[in-house]
C-alpha cells in the first residue's frame, strides 16, 4: 500500500511516501533535497539559491480566482493542466494545493489576465 502525504513538521512542509511496511513513511526525494539545502542554509552556505515563499491559499480563493477568468471549473482545471476532480477538492478544502499549484493559483488570483496570456 503506496501513497504520499505531506505533515507539517517544525513549521516546513514534509512529503513523505508510505513504505511497504504499515505505519513507516520514508521521504520523497524533493523532501530530501529541500531538508538538505535547509541545513546547507542554516551552516551559512548561501551557493544554493533557494528561496522559500510561503504563500497561503485558502479554499475560497481558488474559486475566486477561477471566477476571476470568467471559467467553469472544468474548463479552468483543462486550462490550467489540473485535475477537475483535484480542483474540486480543493474549492472544498481537502486537501490543500502544495508546491507549484499553489504558486499558479496564486499567480492566478492576483494576475488573471497574465496567467492566460503566458499560457495562450
């Protein structure tokens, strides 16, 4: 039984993918790599050029910005390459977008005009 979850763990994001064995989880690799420039950062190692922007989606934003570009939930979800399944889930608060989602939401929200005309 495989499958991915993301805990909340001292304030950063954790993906983790469930291991063979019940109740063990092991760390996706770009869970790994981001925990691994974070230690990088807090020895001083500023070469990396992470860059950590937390922004915060919340459900009645997604739909806002859907109706923002004037779209139906299935054509924005075939706009914007998503899921109209996952879409729907989030506009319910379950789960919440993670990563890159939740930056084009965002980017969605604040710029629609720009976000159609970057992918038109």
């Amino acid at each position: 039984m495989h499958g991915f979850k993301t805990v909340h763990y001292g304030g950063i994001l954790i993906e983790a993918e469930r291991m063979a064995h019940p109740g063990r989880w092991c760390l996706s690799p770009a869970s790994l790599q981001g925990l691994e420039e974070a230690l990088a950062h807090t020895r001083g190692d500023r070469s990396a050029a992470a860059r950590i922007v937390r922004v915060a989606v919340r459900p009645g934003d997604i739909k806002t910005a859907r109706k923002k570009v004037g779209l139906s939930r299935d054509a924005f979800a075939r706009t914007f390459g998503l899921s109209p399944a996952t879409l729907r889930k989030w506009e319910n608060g379950e789960p919440e977008p993670t990563g890159a989602a939740r930056v084009l939401l965002t980017l969605i929200s604040r710029e629609p005009e720009a976000a159609l005309r970057a992918i038109r």
